[in-house]
C-alpha cells in the first residue's frame, strides 16, 4: 500500500526557507571526536560564563514559572530605557534581538512592494525573515576592507526601500563603521526607510569614533538601535534582545508582537543584567585583552586578522580554510567557517578566556606546522 500525500499548500516562502546555520554544538563534537573537553569559540558567546548575580536570581525566580509574565514587561522596559537613558516608550524587547529583526520585517514591510536592503555578506536573519515574509532582499557588496559600504546604500535606496539593516560593529569581520558616516547615511536615505543598526558587539568597540548612535537617536527620526544580551551580557541561551526604537513603531510593535515572548525569567534575569556593572565590566575588559593577544598571534601565524572591534576576530589562515576547520574539531577547538557567509577562505574565532585563546593558538600552531 502506498501511504497517501497531503494535498496540503504550503506558502513557497516556506517550502524553499534556509534555514539559521548555526555553529556546532559541544556534545556533538565530543561524541565524533571521542573528546573529554572541547573549546567553543564559534558563536560569541561570553567567556566568563553567566553573571553570578543572574544565576542567583534565575534560582530565587524559579517558582514563579507557573504565571505568565507581566504583558509587555513594563519592569525590564523601565530598566533598559533608565541603563540607556532614552524615553520608556521608545523600549522593545524581544525573544532575542532576532525576534526584533523579525518584527521591524513585519511592521514595516508591504509583501511584494516594499523591499529590506542589507549588505554582503551580512547576518542571515535579515534576509531570511524578509524572504519568509515575501519580500524582496536586497544586497550591496562590503568594500574591500569589509567596511559597510555606507555611500552606496544610500544610492541604492529608493521609495520601496522600508529597511535598511546595517552590523556594527559587522558580523563576521569585526570592523565598526563611523558613527558620523552612519548618521549621513540615515540622512541620506529616503524619509520612510527605516535605518536598523545592529548593535549586538557595540559594547566592545574601544575606538570613539566608532561609537554607538544612541547619543544622536534623539535627532535621527528614521533609526532604530537593536541590541542583545546574548553577548556582552552572557545570556544567549536565556534568549532577550531589544530595540531602541522611534516612539510610533515601538508602540506598534508592542501591539503586534507573540504575547509573552519574552518570558518571565528573561525579564528577571536582563534586570539582573543590567545592574550588574561588575560582571559586565570584566567581560568588557577579558574580552579586549584576549582580542589584542589573539590578533597579535594570528598575525604571527601568517593568518593575516582582521582588526577587529567586536569579541571575534575574522582571519584568512594559510591554508584550505575548511582543512583548518576540521583539523581544529579534531583537537577540540570549535571555530566557526564562514562559508555560510560566502568566505570560504575565512574563519571567525571568538575571543575566550586567556586559557581558551591560547589552547586555539596553539592547536592552530599545530594544524598550520608553524
Ligand atoms: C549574535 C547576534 C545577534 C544577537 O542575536 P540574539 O537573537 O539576540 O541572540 C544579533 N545580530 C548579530 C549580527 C549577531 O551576531
């Protein structure tokens, strides 16, 4: 007997969707490798780990999972506009800033008119979630040095552009544009087009000119600031990102957003977060002090590092990239290929701690024969 085939419809957005590549996970690699320990520098994680002060709350607030949360987290809203000090209405958070990539797609964005305009390569969640949604994604090339291509966005943006995505500092290269030259570009653009600035790595940027535009949102009526505390903040699993959005579209995205998306321990634990200057401030300092020492080894090793202002650094090593890659698993040490990202000669390696950043170095070493 054959078995019968649904004569369901599937919309082709989904039956064709990519999607999220993600980096391999620990437990994967110790079981194919038969490994005791593995170093995982592939998806930015923080290296210290989860603040104390967080883990305590996430266990003093384990007990209240059975109610909902509070609808539209009017606690965390607060915290976050008072640690950015910027107006509470203008505040969204989100399951991940990817959730608010996802939401600015869907406010903004008229299936089959409107398009969203990024860079390439850049990070996939833009496009994937216009292309779910049925709108055209378009791309401009980095430029050589892999600064965001800032002039000829602004050139190709016209009337049908609702958004313009823009990293910076950029995922994978780690290279931070001009606040200067991003606030031109919001200028520049169409009074409709909405400039998204992908803040998820400005906590580490240590060059001033470079900086975030949050001082000069206030003068910028088309930008909107993503953030995340899956970084500097050491919470990826726990999934929060938020938006520092025009006033008018947090409001809308408030209303339109999954009810409860962020959870209750979420909301806790990015309260937690936000106070806890301590933890973040030795994130902030481990993380340029292994940035410096690695780019310092990399170019030693001939793997010719991009300067990096984010807590990666994207480098060209001397040999097959993809030979590197494996023969680094083999020694425990997860990097990220950037092939997803159309770099099939580069790989990203997360800043660790000194421990972590000099076990990659020198199994690197090794691969290399240096
Ligand atoms: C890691 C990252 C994010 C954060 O994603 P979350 O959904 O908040 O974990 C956003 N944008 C870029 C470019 C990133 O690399």
């Amino acid at each position: 007997m054959s078995k019968p085939v649904s004569a369901i419809k599937v919309r082709p957005e989904a039956a064709g969707f990519t999607p999220y590549s993600p980096g391999l996970s620990i437990d994967e690699i110790k079981q194919r490798h038969g490994l005791a320990k593995v170093v995982k520098l592939a998806s930015n994680e923080n290296p210290l780990g989860a603040s104390p002060v967080v883990r305590d709350v996430l266990e003093r607030k384990a007990a209240l999972v059975f109610r909902y949360p509070q609808w539209g987290y009017p606690r965390l809203r607060l915290a976050i506009a008072e640690s950015l000090g910027v107006d509470p209405l203008r505040v969204v958070a989100g399951n991940g800033s990817d959730e608010i990539i996802d939401l600015l797609v869907r406010i903004l964005c008229r299936p089959g008119k409107d398009h969203v305009l990024a860079s390439r390569p850049c990070f996939s969640v833009y496009g994937s979630q216009a292309r779910i949604c049925g709108v055209d994604f378009r791309q401009v090339d980095l430029n050589p040095d892999f600064s965001l291509p800032l002039d000829r966005l602004a050139k190709a943006a016209d009337e049908n552009t609702a958004l313009v995505f823009v990293t910076s500092p950029d995922n994978p290269s780690g290279v931070a544009a001009r606040t200067d030259e991003l606030e031109a570009l919001a200028r520049a653009l169409p009074p409709r087009t909405l400039l998204a600035v992908d803040e998820a790595y400005i906590h580490f940027v240590d060059d001033e000119q470079r900086a975030s535009l949050l001082p000069r949102l206030a003068n910028l009526p088309n930008v909107a600031l993503l953030r995340t505390f899956s970084k500097a903040y050491g919470l990826a699993g726990l999934r929060l990102g938020l938006g520092v959005l025009p006033p008018e579209l947090a409001d809308i995205a408030l209303r339109v957003q999954i009810p409860f998306s962020v959870n209750l321990l979420a909301e806790e634990a990015g309260i937690a977060a936000l106070a806890d200057d301590v933890f973040f401030n030795e994130t902030i300092r481990v993380t340029r002090e292994g940035r410096a020492w690695l780019t310092a080894e990399l170019d030693a090793l001939g793997c010719a590092p991009v300067p990096s202002q984010a807590n990666f650094i994207m480098f060209t090593p001397p040999m097959d990239a993809r030979t590197v890659f494996e023969e680094l698993l083999a020694r425990g040490i997860i990097v990220r290929p950037l092939t997803s990202y159309g770099l099939t000669d580069k790989i990203r390696v997360s800043v660790g701690r000194m421990d972590e950043n000099r076990a990659f170095a020198a199994a690197l070493r090794e691969v290399l024969g240096a």
